[in-house]
C-alpha cells in the first residue's frame, strides 16, 4: 500500500476503462466520459481529512457511516446524494478499489461496466 493517498487514488481511479482525471474546485477528480465517480479532498476547507469521496448505491453510505465511521464519513455537498468519503489512510487499497469500482459502475455505461465485472 502506497503512502502517497493521491497516488494511491490515482492508480486505483485510472486503471478503470476509459477514466481521466480533471482538476474541479482545487482537487483532482476522476471521470468516465465526462461524468464524476470518485473525488480526491486533501483537507478540505481544513478538516484534516485525506479522502476519496465515492458515489454509492443507496443505502451504502449509512451501513458504511455506522459500522466503521473510523475509515467512512458523509462528505459535504454531495453527502446528501448518498456519496461515501474514504479516509485513503485507513482503508486498504482493496477496500478502496472496491468502493471506486462501484461507484465507477454507477456512472460508467453498461460496455465498460462488463470490462470491470459490474
């Protein structure tokens, strides 16, 4: 496990079919034709947080929130959409990748969603 948290999300995000990374609001954010799936924060507005923030199905963001609220946390503005946000340090490249692949699933059209098993 990498201790470089953007490279770390980096590595994870791009390996996805078809993902770019562009630069929104100050922070790196990972796309697939044109539509956000994953977040990077580096503290954002000062709340010492290292994190990727991850759309979820519905329902994930409360199961993670409550049962591990040390490595899972409802990030702001896009919290109340159901997004999940990663503490990167906490969490193993696994578990990230599996929330990443998620929600890359949720947004990514049903071609490059059977190139990553989703």
């Amino acid at each position: 496990m990498s201790t470089d948290p953007l490279g770390r999300a980096r590595s994870i995000c791009l390996s996805l079919p078809e993902t770019t990374e562009q630069e929104a609001w100050g922070e790196p954010t990972f796309r697939v034709r044109k539509k956000i799936f994953a977040m990077f924060a580096n503290s954002h507005h000062g709340d010492g947080r290292v994190a990727l923030w991850c759309k979820a199905p519905l329902g994930v963001q409360e199961i993670l929130v409550r049962s591990a609220p040390e490595k899972f946390f409802v990030p702001p503005y896009v919290g109340v959409s159901g997004w999940v946000g990663i503490l990167l340090a906490r969490c193993d490249d696994a578990e990230v990748r599996e929330l990443v692949v998620q929600s890359y699933c949720m947004i990514a059209p049903k071609k490059l969603q059977a190139l990553v098993g989703g």
